[in-house]
C-alpha cells in the first residue's frame, strides 16, 4: 500500500504499543494549495472511505491525543458518520485546534441476506426485462460466458492485463482516467491486487464474448462482504448493458457465497440505485491546531471557498 501510494519521507504512521500494535492511523503528509496537512493514506488519490484501527477505546483515545500532540493540519474525508474517532478529535482537541465536519459522498451497499431468489425477485419487473433482453443481444453476437476467479499470485498479472484493456476500451479511457493511463494508480492496484492474490482475497470478474472480455470487475472478498475497487466495460458492446450483466452475476456470486453483503464502494449514483437504497453516510473533518501552521491553512481554506463561491456566481 504504502509503495503504491507516496513516497516513505511522506508517511506518518501513528501507532499505540502495549507490547504490540493496538491502535493505527496510517497517515501521510500531503500539500496543496500551499498547505502541508496529514490525511489518511491514500484518501487524495482513491477517495475511498477510511478511518484509524484500534483494538479498544482507550487504545484509540491514546492514538487520538498523539495525533493531537503533533500539531499539524489534519483532514479526514470520508469516515463513517459515526465514527468514534470524528467524536475524539473534536472534543479533545476542542481548546487546541478549530475543527470543522461536514457531510461529504454515500456510498451504496446491499445486505446478502434473505438468498438470491428473493432478492432477484425484488427487481422491479421491467428491470429483469431489461437483463433478459441485454443477455439475449449478446448471445446473438457469439458465446456468453460469466468467469469470477481468485487468481493466484503467479498468473494475477495477465487477468490485471486484461481487466485495463476492457476498461481502457470504455468511458474511463475516452476521459484519460482508466488506470493503464495513470501510472501511479496503475502501479497501486498492482501492488494490491497482487497482495490480495496471494491472500487468497482477490475476486476478478469477467463478461467473455467469445472468449474476449467485454466487461471486467475487480473485487477482494474480506470480512464477509465483497468489494468492489474497479469496475469497466467495452462501450462498443453497450447495447449488450455488459456491465450491468456482469454486476448481476457478481452480486449472485455474494449470494451464493453466504456473504453478509456487497459494497459497491465510490459513490452514491443513479445508476447504482438500481440494485439497492441502502447507503453508508460519511463525514469529511478538517482540523486547524493554534499555532502558526494550522492558522495559516484555515486562512488560506476559507479565502480558497470564498473564491470558488464568486467564481460559481459569476458563470
């Protein structure tokens, strides 16, 4: 993770022993727009949601206050709303620093339990209609084929391979985000998929016409739920709905497996209500510690907002 995502002069782990680890907030310094602060590691360059891991909660009081002791600019984004931590930091820190917390992006996640039938037949009529049609296109183009596979460390390259060309082939790589047009988070998903690999935690998915992918997805199966980091699909086969189709095999896989439930992961978008309404709510705290640095970001922070709020007045 850590190779992945900055480089080691920028990492600042904290941690609390008793003799081992109890409490971890793996954080990393990160400057922008002129202000050096500590956040979550990997948060800028995933937006992912995160938090700080602790065995009980005198280990996480303990990991709060060293982070307080620090006294540097923090920003958490995208911890859970009800987070122990987002509740620490702003009443130990409530005399030393001014915090701010405020709602940021969901994201969707559905419960496994109650069996697949029962959740398929909760579809809305027209929705399975849809699936069936889309299935239907395709297998008038060639061979249908679903694949989910826990590749193993030695081959997970060439799968990974395969997954950036049916993603490159999509919306991702026509707006220069697919990964194999970003060589940092290309090289991250690498380095974690192939840790995953070899903890037996990686779950890849493909949609095969013909044998040639036209959709992939790359999920770790891990506490009981599947998640879901990358999903892509050939545009050209769109109105075969290769994604969709796709998603609907992995979510039938969570089933099968008797997992507690599927996180979708990224946001909370239209296209992914169609599946569930169930979401978890995050919040995005910044702290500014009373001293020189810690004014200095808050200042440029707030003169940053007000800009953009006459820049959007004004188009």
């Amino acid at each position: 993770m850590c190779r992945g995502l900055c480089p080691p002069q920028q990492l600042s782990i904290v941690v609390r022993l008793k003799g081992k680890i109890t409490a971890a907030a793996p954080l990393v310094s990160v400057r922008q727009k002129g202000i050096e602060r500590l956040e979550l590691l990997g948060c800028s360059f995933l937006f992912e949601p995160g938090g700080f891991i602790y065995e009980d909660p005198a280990a996480l009081e303990e990991l709060v206050d060293g982070i307080l002791a620090l006294k540097r600019p923090l920003r958490l984004r995208r911890v859970p709303s009800a987070a122990e931590e987002i509740r620490l930091l702003r009443e130990r820190s409530e005399r030393h620093a001014y915090t701010t917390v405020k709602e940021t992006e969901a994201s969707l996640w559905l419960s496994c339990k109650g069996g697949w039938s029962e959740f398929e037949s909760a579809l809305s009529s027209s929705r399975r209609a849809c699936f069936r049609r889309a299935k239907r296109r395709a297998e008038a183009e060639g061979k249908v084929q679903f694949e989910i596979i826990s590749p193993d460390a030695e081959n997970v390259d060439r799968y990974l391979e395969e997954l950036l060309v049916v993603e490159t082939a999509g919306w991702k790589g026509q707006h220069g985000t697919a990964l194999r047009l970003n060589e940092p988070l290309k090289r991250f998903f690498y380095l974690y998929a192939q840790a995953a690999a070899r903890l037996g935690l990686l779950r890849l998915g493909f949609f095969r016409l013909d044998e040639k992918a036209i959709a992939s997805m790359l999920a770790v199966q891990c506490a009981g739920r599947l998640w879901v980091l990358k999903t892509g699909y050939d545009e050209i086969w769109a109105r075969c709905s290769p994604g969709a189709l796709l998603m609907h095999e992995m979510i039938r896989y969570a089933f099968e497996q008797g997992l507690e439930g599927y996180e979708f992961l990224g946001i909370d978008e239209p296209w992914l209500r169609v599946w569930t309404d169930q979401a978890h709510s995050y919040v995005s705290t910044r702290l500014y510690p009373y001293s020189l640095k810690g004014l200095f970001g808050l200042g440029l922070d707030l003169s940053c907002q007000a800009a953009g709020k006459v820049m959007r007045r004004f188009k």
